[in-house]
C-alpha cells in the first residue's frame, strides 16, 4: 500500500501490554519545553509537603538528630586540618584567576557553611579550584574588573540550581572519560604556563597556553635570580612534603611513639602548602625590614571581611560603562561551560568518595549552585568540588558536613585577623603551589590505558587536548564533545550486519542481523546493505532479516523497511522479518497496513521455511544455527 504524502507527526505512548497506541503530535518544541519546566515545579510543589523532600533537601535533618560529641570534636579536627590546606591554596588560585589573594578567601568560606545544610556526602569541600580560576581569568584579565568573576559566579550558580531543579544533570554524561582527561590535562598545563611569569618574576600578563609562552620567550632576558631560586625550592620542598604521605603508617601503630612520629608526618604533609607560604612570608619581611628586596611580593590587599552586598550587574570596564546585556555577552558560551564543568568536577569527587552510597546528584548539584549563588554577595569567584581537600577530609576522618563549620571559621579568621600580612607573601611561593599541585593533574597515564583497550578513544581525548591549549578551554571542550558525538552518531549510523548464507534443506536462505538497534541515521543504510547483499544472490534466495537484535524502530526506519520490501518485490525475491519486536511490527504498520505479512515470529528457520512452503504446522525441528538438520552455513564478516 502506498502511504499517504502527509503522514501526520505521531509519537508511540507505550502502555502496560507493550502494545502502544498513536496520538498527534502538536505542540511545539517551545511549549513542550515550558510544559516540562512547569512539570518539574509542579513536582518540586507536591513534594515539599512531604517529611522525604525535607531529609532530601536538607540532609543535615538525618544526621543532626544522632549527632554526638565525639563526632563533633573529629568533624573540627577534620575541618582544621582542612582550613590549614584551603587558605593557602585559595589565595594560589585567586592568583590564577587574575585577581588579589584576598578573592580567594571570599570564596572559601559560603561553601563550607551552606554544604553543612544541603551537602550530602560528608567528605566533599566546595571551594576554589585551579580549573574554575584559570576559566574565570580571561574576563578578569581582559576587562582589568573583579567584578566579572563575581557576577560569573552568580550566574554559574543559577544555572547549576536550574540543572539541579529540571533533573538535568544527564546532560554531563555527553562529556566522556577521554574528553575530560583530555581537557583537564591541557587546564593542567594551561594553569602552570601562566604561573611561569611569577616563577621566574618576568612581566606580562599572558595566561592562556600560547601567551604564556610568548609572554616567557619575549620577557626570559628579565628573568629574577630570587624570585626562580625561591619557587624552585617552593616545588622541591612542596612534593618532598606530599611525598612524606607515603611513611604515615605508625599512625595505626600500638606503640605510642610510632603514632606520634606517624600523625606528626602526616600533620607536616597535609600542612605542607601553609608551611611554604609562612616560611617565605617571614624570609620575605626579614629581608625587606633589611633593605634587601630579592622577591616579588604580592603587594597590599584590602583589610578585614569582604563587603557584603548583590553581585554587580554592571560596571565600568576600560572607562566604559557596561551593563548586564553587555557583561553576559562577553561571557558567551562561558555562561554554560564553566557550570558544566562544576558539576562534572564535583559530581565526579562525590561519586570518587560515596563508598558504595548512591550520590543524589541532583542535591548536589543544589548545594554547589546555593553556594555560587550566595558566595557572590560576598565577593567570591566560582567555585567547585575540590579533590585535594575532599581527600584530605576523608583523611582526616571527618564524620559529617559539620567539618566545614571550623573551615569556614578559619578562613573568617584569617580575614579578620592575617590579611595585613598578606602583603609579604611572594608570588613565586604561589606560584610554586599551584604548579606543584596541578602537575599531578596531568593524565598522561591515560595514553597508555587508552592504547592498550580502545585506541579509537584516544581521538576524542587528544582533540580535546590539542584544541583546549590552541584555542582556549571554553571552545576545546566543546570541540571534545562534538568529536565524541561524532563518533556516536557514526555508530548510530552504521550498525554491523551479519550477514550469513544458509542452506537448509534444499533452500538457500540469505541471513541478514543487524549487530545493534536501528534509529533514523541508519535507516537508508541498512535498506541499502540488505538491498546489496541480495543482489549478488538469485531472485530465488530467501532473504530474512532477522530483528532479535532491534528493540524499537522509529518511522524512518519502518518507511526504509517498506522500501526495501517494493525493491525486492520487483526483484520477485521473498523478504521475511523474523524475530523483529511486536513494537517494531506496529510502527512499521503505521507506514504500510501490508507489510504485517511479511513479519514471522516462529521459533526457527526451519519452521519460518514451513509456513512459508506449505504452511503446516512445525514440529521436532533443529535449529539451523546449531549446524545440524541438513544446513550448511557460510558466516561473512560484519559489515
């Protein structure tokens, strides 16, 4: 039967027998979108009246109720020990992000407060990160404002609270293993080229990969003894430091003495970034009360806590006045990129640290948008889920989120009472912490893996990695996840086919299997590899394409199939669909009401062979496949 022209836009509404039934498809892509927003909030709605939407929204309410000391003086030894790791690597990435120390501070002490409300993994410390501050850099840098990273760390909060909210969060599985090693890799290396200029004390302001460099080459005749001497020994004393993690083990000993030398290495490993930072602040002072000035130092920073107050949406930016539409437009595609890779950084660290609990991403996604949101009234840039403090907490034996409650103290502390000191604290220092710090992050171990199980995956990784250092983060991942969808929609649109060729009993029969399930890019595809395989056999073999492997078809597909079937019938060569799902039959018959003759669904060739020649019952017949009853069987290769 020859379809219709205007076949109307139908969608399969699948009830409980699996049969299915049509309706018209109407709305448009816009109202359908508002009707899943409005779904979602009618959702979140109905909820927030039940005692399960409290413990899920508020996890602190399963915990508080049998929280006890003992608990409480370990979740503050855990939160010291992390305030001791936080302040200084802090104030090393706000450098990263082109602005004072002191921002770095401002963006490590909301987190700690508001996870202990919505944080459900006990483990995880929300925070600056080397990679949100290399991201955030760029506007900061090229407009001379702090308060483009302010205002982006609000926006990137209310765009994780939306992800959060609408059950988005899927959306990150499109960012694969091999793209994301690639794209922290190349942020890795991004993040230490730009430290090379406070390294060797050289000018300049390059801190993407290539201007780095550039900046270097120009700018090395400027090169500063001290300023190389003292972040040369700030790396070798930082990875002896995290070296010393690896001789803790008296810390589980009977004997006393063992435990005590065993915490007091592991106090002095995890202390490490703080004990560098110290150091080299009191060698700096002593040597300028002196006369003597060897280092770059970071220069006054704004006493006391930060202002509290709206992010700003608008501002002035090289004597020119700019307001919201102009500050969202010059963060373009950032406005999404930067939250995604958020949430893939600290989706990832819950999941690393859950311990066989499952994670509710959704709820963290909640918690680590609040805390953008709300970290911007005081000045924070965005923030993330850190891998090193996360694992310094689980080390540290934190019981709860209330860790983060003597975090966040410290780090006020320190505001309040150290920011005046601030000012001595050499940039090569930072420096050093940051380049020690990120060079772990490098995945090069992942070539080899990748070599050795799937070296089609190296593509998409490699693309990423090259694209992110000559083009900038933002756009490598991007270009990452398209040569990774790529190859997706490469292998939606080629499926192998197996083909065999049989002989069963006196007939010969061509046996065609699709390898995978058949949507709408492959569907010319295989109407034309059938169509290929059958004209290199005789009119009189019986082509059967088997469908066990085909668990739904969409109306492409069933209007192919229909194709296929008038192509044959020219040929006067008999088309069978054996084993192909009922679902699939139903679609296929919305396209054409004959083609239900030509499915079969009996147990074997043999019998498929039967009802075909004689249509008389079958019985006590061999499987063809099983090589035996009078079959002979030619396997082609995949196709």
């Amino acid at each position: 039967m020859e379809p219709t022209k205007e076949q109307p836009h139908v969608t399969r509404d699948p009830d409980l027998s699996g049969r299915g039934t049509f309706q018209n498809q109407e709305k448009s892509f816009p109202a359908k979108a508002a009707d899943t927003v409005t779904s979602c909030i009618q959702t979140e709605v109905a909820e927030m009246c039940t005692k399960e939407f409290l413990h899920r929204r508020f996890p602190i309410t399963t915990w508080l109720p049998q929280y006890n000391f003992s608990a409480f003086i370990q979740d503050m030894l855990a939160g010291l020990t992390v305030a001791l790791t936080l302040i200084p690597q802090s104030m090393a990435y706000a450098e990263v992000a082109g602005l004072q120390p002191q921002y770095g501070l401002y963006s490590s002490f909301m987190s700690c407060f508001v996870y202990i409300l919505l944080g459900s993994c006990k483990d995880i410390t929300i925070g600056p990160t080397a990679i949100m501050g290399i991201m955030t850099n760029p506007f900061v840098v090229q407009n001379d404002n702090p308060d483009f990273a302010v205002l982006l760390c609000f926006l990137m909060g209310c765009v994780i609270v939306l992800v959060g909210l609408l059950r988005l969060g899927f959306l990150v599985e499109f960012i694969s293993f091999p793209v994301t090693a690639g794209f922290i890799s190349a942020a890795s290396i991004t993040i230490g080229s730009s430290q090379l200029k406070s390294l060797l004390g050289i000018k300049g302001s390059g801190n993407d990969f290539l201007d780095s460099w550039e900046n270097l080459f120009k700018n090395i005749q400027d090169t500063r003894p001290g300023d190389v001497t003292l972040g040369v020994c700030t790396i070798i004393l930082l990875l002896i430091g995290r070296k010393m993690k690896d001789f803790t083990g008296g810390r589980r000993s009977s004997s006393a003495v063992r435990r005590f030398l065993g915490n007091t290495i592991w106090i002095i490993s995890i202390s490490r970034n703080s004990i560098v930072v110290i150091i080299s602040m009191i060698l700096a002072y002593v040597l300028q009360t002196k006369g003597y000035e060897p280092f770059k130092l970071t220069g006054e920073v704004a006493d006391g806590l930060p202002p509290f107050g709206p992010p700003p949406f608008s501002t002035v930016s090289h004597n020119e006045t700019l307001n919201f539409e102009d500050m969202a437009r010059i963060y373009g595609t950032s406005l999404l990129s930067v939250p995604f890779i958020s949430i893939l950084e600290t989706i990832a660290i819950a999941k690393s640290f859950s311990k066989g609990k499952a994670v509710d991403a959704s709820q963290e996604m909640f918690a680590l948008g609040l805390s953008n949101i709300l970290g911007s009234f005081v000045r924070s840039f965005p923030t993330a889920g850190s891998f090193s403090r996360t694992a310094v907490n689980n080390a540290s034996g934190v019981k709860t989120p209330l860790g983060g409650l003597m975090t966040g103290v410290m780090v006020l502390m320190a505001l309040g009472l150290l920011t005046s000191t601030f000012a001595y604290i050499p940039k090569a220092t930072l420096a050093g912490v940051i380049i020690s710090a990120v060079v772990f992050m490098v995945e090069y171990e992942m070539i080899p893996l990748l070599w050795r199980t799937k070296k089609a995956d190296l593509i998409p990784m490699l693309v990423t990695f090259v694209a992110c250092l000559g083009l900038g983060l933002d756009y490598g991942m991007l270009i990452g996840i398209g040569v990774n969808l790529v190859f997706i929609l490469y292998s939606s649109a080629r499926p192998k086919v197996q083909v065999r060729n049989l002989t069963i009993e006196t007939q010969e029969v061509l046996l065609l299997t699709p390898q995978q399930g058949i949507v709408f890019p492959a569907a010319e595809y295989i109407r034309d590899t059938v169509f290929r395989y059958c004209l290199a056999t005789e009119s009189n073999v019986i082509v059967v394409v088997d469908g066990a492997n085909v668990h739904h078809i969409d109306s492409t597909v069933a209007k192919n199939m229909t194709l296929l079937v008038e192509d044959l019938n020219i040929r006067k060569q008999k088309i069978v669909f054996w084993n192909w799902k009922h679902s699939a039959e139903v679609v296929c018959r919305g396209i054409d009401a004959e083609i239900s003759k030509y499915f079969s669904h009996e147990d074997n060739l043999e019998c498929l062979l039967q009802e075909m020649n004689t249509e008389n019952d079958c019985n006590g017949t061999v499987d063809s496949t099983n090589g035996t009853h009078n079959t002979s069987l030619n396997t082609e290769p995949n196709v």
